[in-house]
C-alpha cells in the first residue's frame, strides 16, 4: 500500500492504519530501536509506542515521507527509553554517540544555537553538501545507528571504507560547525 | 572542555540529528544503486572517442605516407600511435613505479597478519592488486624526517580520476608512523586522511607529487 494510502487511513481513524503500517514499516522500525536498546523486548514496546504516537499525531500531521516520519518518532522513543533505563550504561547507541564527540567544536554553547535554530538548519546544509553516498553513510549511521558493517553490506562497500569515510565525515562536520559559527 | 562535556553534547548532536530533513532519512531508507551504469557509459563514450580518433590518426597518417611514397616510415608512426593509445589502462604515476620495484622489493613480502602498526618504527606499506600479501619497508628515523614533511605538503598533488586508477595495480600504499596512525599519500592531505589501527580500503583522490613519489621510490629501491 502506498504511503499516502497508509495516510488517509489514519485520518479517516481506521483501525486499519496500524497493521497497514506494521506490514510496511514495522521491520525497519523494529531495526532502529533494536540498534539503539539492543534489547528484542524494549524495541518491540516503542514500536508499539510509536503506532500509537502516530495515530495521536494524525490527523493534524500529514507526513509526505511517512517511513521518515516514523522513524523519527521511534528513535526518539528509543533514545528515551535508552537515557531512562541505561543512564550509567554505553550501550548500541552509546557507542554512536561516543563517536560524535569527534564533531563537537571547542566551546560549544548548544542551548545558544537550539534557541536560535541554528544547529537543525547547520545540520541540513551540511547534508545537502554532500555526495549522495556520504550522506546516506552519515544518516545510516548517526541516525539509524546502523552497525558499519551493515553499511558496507547495503552500500556495497568494504566496511573500512565505511569508517574511514565516516571518520572524514565526523572532522568535516566540526570544521563545518565552526565555519558556521556555532562556537562561541 | 572536560570529556563528560563533551559526551553530553555529543548526546546532544545525536539528538538533533533526529530532526534532519524527511527528505534524507527517506533517501537512506531506500535501496542504494551504485553509479555503475552511468559510469560504464561514460567510459564507453571516452572510449568510443578514443578509438575513432587513433583510428582517424591511423588512417590519415598512411594515406599520408602512401601519397608520398614514404610506407615504411608511415607503418613506424602508426604503430607507435598504436602502441601509446593502447596503453591508455597501463598502470600510471606511483602505480606504475611500484609496479616497477615489484621485484626488487621481493624480501619485504608480509602476510596482512603480520604487519605491524604498533611497533613504534614508521614504515611504507604498500599491496600489489593480484597478491594477497602486503609488502612492508621499515624506515630509518632520517627516512621518516624526510618523508612526513612531504606528505603533509601535497596541495599540487594531481587530482586522479576514475578512468585513470582503472589499470593500476596497485590496490593501495600507506604511510604507517608505529603509533597506530595510517596515511595514504594518495589521499589529500587533511585530518581525514589518517586511519588508525587499520589499513584502510581507499579510492585515489591524487597522484602524489613527484617529489613525494620519487622519494618512496628512493627509499624501497
């Protein structure tokens, strides 16, 4: 079923919307959260959770992109989830964010750039600066979590390739931050 | 800025990065074709071009000849014309001279286990496309010294293009300094192009400088 399909049954509150939506998206859902809570259980409840948030947000909501929107709903839940019940502990997604310590310029002031909108927007032009392969390995990575080798497997690609782009990606990006002004 | 700062903002990045635009969490969503078809039409119009213009040179160069009697001659310059365009896809630059030192560099053979790039010494590394061994030359301190100058100083290194690595047969050569960090001069120059821990995969981005080039050679022969 095609996404604006899957749509209009939400905002016609069909029950409907949720196993048309499972059919299509619930693997790659359950995919993202597993990745970030290495745990079956505690994934397959924010995917649950995430249905739910969707049929709450819709009608208002009319997504054009409704697997990005979807995920976006799950990674955050799972990031929730993760920060309340693994706060001492660096699982799957500690390890992705240990990594984006590398793109943190020196005095950053993030509160400054979030109320000014600076760092979502500085983000997104650095994305749409790049090769269409760079950003899907970046987005792969640091927004799905995906493990490296799966990267390369769904890339074609070897998975130290795979890091060593990542590892330019991460130095450009702080160069870009701070080309962008967003230290103080 | 102490590291739990900088995990926190780094938790903070990852955040925001969930707010990226749909367009791309739905582009990395879907299936990934690489380029190949556009690149192989690319390469069979360069080499379509090519071929019709030797074939032109060819022919225009032996009419040439046949008018002015001088066939001998003629059938001399079409084939070196031959020859120099079909050796469009013979290796090039520091392909071509390591290619050249295949044999000579014989005893630094090293199964990939066994390269060592923690050992303290820095050292060339380098590996033959058709082998499945590496080849590792240590350097001497004043080897060292001479060679990092001229890789960190590579802006008039020239750009490679895809056609141009195609024969090479080298699949790759590195700088290992004995701490764990991994440069390839065939890579620009920047914070990207060290590895660590690792003998990356890579695609060439420039031909080292001659200087740089000339002096690896120096070094392994």
């Amino acid at each position: 079923m095609e996404d604006y399909q899957i749509v209009d049954l939400y905002w016609s509150r069909s029950e409907d919307a949720i196993g048309e939506t499972s059919r299509k998206y619930g693997r790659m859902l359950h995919g993202i959260s597993y990745s970030l809570l290495s745990s079956r259980e505690d994934a397959e409840e924010c995917v649950n959770d995430t249905y739910l948030e969707a049929w709450g947000r819709m009608p208002e909501d009319r997504p054009a992109y409704l697997g990005a929107y979807l995920s976006k709903i799950v990674r955050c839940l799972s990031i929730s989830r993760f920060r309340a019940e693994h706060r001492q502990k660096r699982g799957g997604m500690g390890r992705v964010t240990e990594e984006l310590t590398d793109c943190i310029p020196d005095g950053w002031d993030p509160h400054k750039d979030y109320e000014n909108g600076l760092l979502a927007d500085a983000l997104n032009r650095f994305l749409a600066g790049l090769s269409e392969e760079k950003r899907r390995i970046f987005v792969r990575r640091y927004f799905y979590s995906d493990e490296v080798a799966a990267i390369a497997e769904r890339m074609q690609i070897s998975p130290s390739k795979v890091k060593t782009t990542l590892h330019r990606l991460r130095n450009e990006l702080r160069e870009f931050l701070e080309k962008e002004g967003v230290t103080i | 800025m102490t590291n739990w700062d900088k995990a926190r903002l780094a938790d903070y990045l990852f955040d925001e990065i969930g707010g990226i635009r749909d367009d791309f969490v739905a582009e990395a969503e879907r299936p990934y074709e690489r380029k190949a078809r556009a690149l192989s039409l690319r390469r069979m119009v360069v080499v379509g071009v090519s071929l019709t213009l030797t074939l032109t040179a060819v022919l225009g160069v032996w009419i040439g000849n046949r008018m002015t009697g001088r066939d001998e001659a003629g059938d001399e310059i079409g084939n070196a014309m031959v020859t120099q365009q079909s050796g469009s896809t013979a290796p090039v630059g520091i392909s071509l001279r390591l290619q050249e030192l295949r044999e000579a560099t014989e005893d630094c053979v090293t199964p990939k286990e066994k390269v060592e790039l923690f050992s303290g010494t820095a050292q060339i590394v380098w590996k033959y496309a058709d082998e499945d061994t590496y080849r590792v030359r240590r350097l001497s301190a004043a080897e060292t010294d001479r060679l990092l100058p001229l890789l960190n100083r590579q802006e008039n290194a020239t750009p490679v293009s895809g056609e141009a690595s195609d024969g090479n047969t080298v699949e790759g050569i590195w700088i290992t300094l004995g701490d764990g960090r991994v440069i390839s001069p065939c890579l620009e120059a920047s914070k990207g192009n060290v590895g660590y821990g690792e003998l990356f995969d890579y695609e060439p981005e420039i031909e080292p400088t001659d200087e740089l080039t000339e002096l690896i050679c120096d070094v392994l022969s």
